[in-house]
C-alpha cells in the first residue's frame, strides 16, 4: 500500500494558502476585465455544458488547483481505480463500478484477480435485459396468470438511492405498463403504504441488496412476503400449502445481490437472481444489476443508453489532462471552498423537478465516501474533509432556504443544473412554462455572482436602514450544468461527473472513498437495543441513563 500524500504538505497548498490570504473576490470585476472569462472557464463534458466562471476562481488559484492535484498524485489514483487496484484498502478490494459501463467488446480487455470482468458484466446485462424483456412482454407472468403491472424494490441505501433518482428522472420513458415503486425504511409506514393499493396478482417485488443481509431489506422484504400471500389467499388463490406458496414466491420475488446462496436461503429461486461483485460499492451501484427495476420499468434500451452516458464521463477523466478535466476541476474547486474559503456544505439544486432525488442521491455518494477522519492508511486526516451536500429542486427552494444562500453569512457553494427541453412542454396562455423554470435558473446565478450593491439600491429610490436588508454583496459561488435534455445519456453523465467529483476530493485528502465503517456502530447498537424494546429487563439495563429514560417513555406510551 503507498502511504497518502498529505496534501497539506505540498508547495501547492502553500501556494494556495498565500493566495487565499490575499483574496478578495470580485466576480463582477473579473467579469469585467476579462472578456474570455466565460470561455476559458466553460466547459462540453459529452452533452453536458458546465459553466465554472461564475465560480471564486482566479487563473492563479486554478493553477494552483491543478499543481495540488499533480502532487497529491490524482491521475495516478485515477488510473489505479480505473486499472482494478484494490484502492479500497480496509476491505482489499478493487473499485470498479466504472467497468459496468464499459461498451460491449471494449480493448483492451479487463482482466482483474483473474476474473474476465467485461465478460462477466456483460453477461449480467444480457440476464437483465432478457428478464426485463420477459416482464415487459408478458412472457413472465405473475401465479395466476397475469402481467405484472407494479414492481417494487426492496432496498436501502445504494440499493434504493439510485434506482428511486433514475426511475424520478426517467419516467417519461416508462413505455410498458409498468410503475416502480421503492421502499426501503424499515419503518413499516413505507411498505404499508406503498403496497395498500397493489394487486399481488400483478406486483413483482426485487429483493435488492448488495450484501443481503440488511436487516431493513430483509425485514421489508419478509414482510412483503406475508403479504403477497395474505392478499393472494383473501383473493381466493390457494396458498394453504408450503408448495403453493414457494410458487407464489417463485413469481413473484426475484433479487439482485452479490450474495446468491443467501437470496437461495430466502427462498428465492437462484435463476431469478441477478449478482454482482464485490468491487462495486453499494452507492457506485445503479448500473449494475441492482438498476433491475428500471431495466423493467423503462426498458433495457433505456438503461444501457445511461451506461452509455457514464462511459462518456469516464472516458472524459481517463484521457483529459488535470487542467481541462471537469469532474477534477469541480473536485479541486470543492477542496478550495472546504479547505480554504470555510465552506462546510454544498448544495445542488436541480432546476428539473424529474431531478427532484438527485440530492438525496448524492448525499449518499459524497457524504458515505468522503465523510472520513482517517486516511487510507489508517492514519488522521491532515484538513477537513467532506462537505455536507444538501438541495432541492428550483424553484422550490427559492421559496424556502435561498434567502441563507444569498444573504446569509456562511459561504455556500452551489450547483444548478437544468435542461433546455422539458419533458413536459406545457403553455400558459401561450407562454412556455420551462422558460419560466429557466428565467429562474439564470436569474438566481446572476443575483448570487453579482448581488446589488447599496448604490444600486438607493438608486431605486430605498433609504435608511432598508439599504443595508436590499443589498446583495454577490460573490457566491456557482456552477451551471446546462444539457440538451434530461435523457439517459445526460442523466448517466451527470452521476458520473458527481463520482469521480467525489473521487477527486478523496484523492487529494488521501482517503478511502470507498468503504462506510461509520455506519456500523448504529447498525451494532440497533440490534443490542432491540431486545430493550422488546422489554427485556437486562437488555434495558445495559443502557445508558438517557437510553433507559427513552425506553421508559416509549415503554409507558406504546399501545
Ligand atoms: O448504510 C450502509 C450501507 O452499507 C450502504 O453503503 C449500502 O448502500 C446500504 O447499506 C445497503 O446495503 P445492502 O445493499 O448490502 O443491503
């Protein structure tokens, strides 16, 4: 294992912290004196148009950005991840979520720890594609006899994240009949209310768990079970016999995981599982089988155009240099606001409802990759690392937490995205609607980069102490990612271009941006607490004084 290069020990850094400890922003000067501002700061990542001016970047600073990234050894961690090496080091696996998009028949061919990786992923995909076929069509039928209608994805985390953000985004092309639905909290509201109104007889559900051992997906996925045999038995279909009910199952569950002898001990007929590999992360994994429902749901065409989409976006960092590479400068961009300019989130804020998950998505990708104290080598991490990333579909949020954005006194980096086509091109009294979702877009840019200025105010007739709560001081960070439109290609691109952002990021802080042990403590915690709910008396004992006290009151309120 080579040891992390500490970024804060790089002349880079040095540079930087000099530049910062003079900066002093002004996107309306720079605007004004360089006329090439927006074209040397502008970018074509495959369909994506990507706008960095109106970001707090000087030449000096991108410089600067760029050598950081050559001495923190980025593109060789890029071709390492890209080549199979086991990066993640706490797990001693390779990451390879980028080989699920590699075109059929691509060279030279991926051979990692002996296993013909391009062969396998291909072979996959053609299970995929033919079973998503069979259910399109009607080949595959639910146990009476009928064409599902209703298929429903068990999981949680990388396992619901992605799917629930595509199917959002991509519905439009949903062409078969066929709705997707997604629970995932083991709260028993969600898979109560998302199936009230299902017909067993036409619901397909996928178990969809990288591990399969997830106690919320497991525990979902035995309570669909009953279900499906409660309310094919209240429908008159016999399930009295253990033989009648594994053929409902056989029906009606199929699974995606890397575990196939656990989804067999479910009782999941293994032809009717899809697998993957170990060296896909769960929150790198909506293009590998666990993209199941949306292969059904929206077609297999569909979801083979949105690996095509990702394959751009990795081909695009594999062969650009650092300067003109766009996920790495977005990266680099994202260190300089964390490191040096005190930003501590990130919002994105998707100016296409269709993107209305794609936050929550990303929280999951950059926050469960980059949200560390501890370098790959197990030692402490030498500067603040992840951000939290946060956002809401515009214009939405402008009517809840832009006014923190523009006038607030924390610094907060934020990227719009929008489409010029929209999928829905509705008038109002012969007005296109999307130009007004778009107005908002570039109105909200150009109010953050160029505020208004007291002067500005007064000239508009404001006095007095109503200057000061007018005035915009401008020089808030954006970044527009502007597409033709939201179709699978785009959309792939975008997850792609956040992925190797991320990727970026933990590369220059020296971190593994690929396993998530800060989220087993709770996991650990949640089974030893269960048995105090349950009201074991030494379980209760166990605790913690505030524990006990909580357990008190639920004991004394729960019905
Ligand atoms: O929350 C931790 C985590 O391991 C995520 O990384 C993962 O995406 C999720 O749980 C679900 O895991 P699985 O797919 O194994 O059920």
């Amino acid at each position: 294992m080579t040891s992390p290069i500490d970024p804060t020990s790089t002349s880079a850094w040095t540079e930087l912290a000099a530049l910062h400890a003079s900066f002093s922003p002004d996107l309306r000067g720079w605007f004004a004196d360089d006329a090439q501002r927006v074209e040397s700061l502008t970018f074509d990542l495959a369909d994506l148009r990507v706008d960095l001016s109106k970001n707090l970047l000087t030449a000096d600073v991108r410089s600067a950005l760029v050598r950081l990234a050559e001495q923190t050894g980025v593109a060789d961690r890029f071709a390492a991840m890209l080549a199979g090496a086991h990066i993640n080091t706490t797990e001693d696996r390779a990451v390879l979520h980028t080989a699920l998009r590699r075109p059929r028949g691509a060279e030279p061919a991926l051979v990692v720890d002996g296993q013909q990786v391009d062969v396998d992923v291909q072979a996959v995909l053609d299970a995929l594609s033919a079973f998503a076929d069979r259910v399109r069509s009607g080949d595959w039928l639910g146990v009476t006899g009928k064409k599902v209608t209703h298929v429903v994805n068990i999981g949680i985390g990388g396992s619901d994240l992605g799917p629930v953000m595509v199917y959002e985004a991509l519905k439009p092309y949903a062409d078969a009949g066929i709705q997707a639905r997604f629970v995932s909290n083991i709260d028993p509201t969600d898979l109560a209310q998302k199936t009230a109104d299902l017909d067993p007889e036409t619901t397909l559900f996928i178990v969809a768990s990288k591990t399969f051992t997830t106690l919320e997906t497991l525990t979902n996925a035995r309570l669909a079970r009953d279900w499906l045999w409660e309310r094919l038995g209240a429908a008159g279909v016999d399930v009295g016999t253990d033989d009648a009910r594994t053929a409902a199952v056989a029906h009606h569950f199929v699974a995606v995981s890397t575990a196939l002898d656990r989804v067999a001990a479910f009782g999941i007929d293994p032809a009717n599982a899809f697998g993957f590999w170990d060296w896909v992360g769960g929150r790198y994994s909506v293009d590998s089988a666990i993209g199941l429902s949306l292969a059904i749901a929206l077609g297999p065409d569909v979801f083979r155009e949105l690996l095509a989409g990702f394959h751009a976006v990795d081909e695009h960092v594999r062969s650009t240099p650092l300067e003109r590479n766009v996920p790495v400068l977005m990266g680099l961009l994202n260190v300089w606001y964390s490191n040096f300019l005190g930003a501590q989130s990130h919002a994105v804020l998707p100016y296409a409802q269709q993107l209305n998950r794609f936050p929550a998505y990303l929280q999951q990708l950059t926050m469960e990759s980059n949200g560390k104290s501890v370098r790959w080598d197990g030692t402490p991490v030498t500067t603040d690392t992840g951000e939290v990333f946060w956002g809401e579909p515009g214009t939405n949020g402008q009517h809840a937490f832009y006014q923190l954005i523009h006038q607030g006194t924390r610094l907060i980096p934020a990227d719009f995205i929008a489409v010029a086509n929209p999928a829905y091109p509705l008038a109002d009294d012969g007005r296109d609607v999307h130009g007004l979702l778009l107005a908002n877009f570039l109105a909200q840019t150009k109010a953050l980069a160029f505020g208004k200025t007291a002067e500005e105010v007064e000239a508009e007739g404001t006095t007095g102490a109503l200057v000061a709560a007018r005035t915009f001081a401008g020089n808030r960070p954006t970044t527009s990612i502007f597409a033709p439109a939201l179709t699978p290609a785009v959309l792939g691109q975008l997850i792609a271009l956040y992925e190797h952002i991320t990727f970026t990021q933990g590369a220059v802080w020296g971190i593994n941006s690929f396993d998530q042990w800060g989220v087993e403590l709770g996991k650990q915690l949640a089974l030893q607490i269960a048995p105090a709910i349950e009201g074991d008396q030494d379980a209760v004992n166990a605790q913690d004084p505030s524990t006990r006290a909580l357990l008190a009151y639920y004991h004394e309120h729960r019905r």
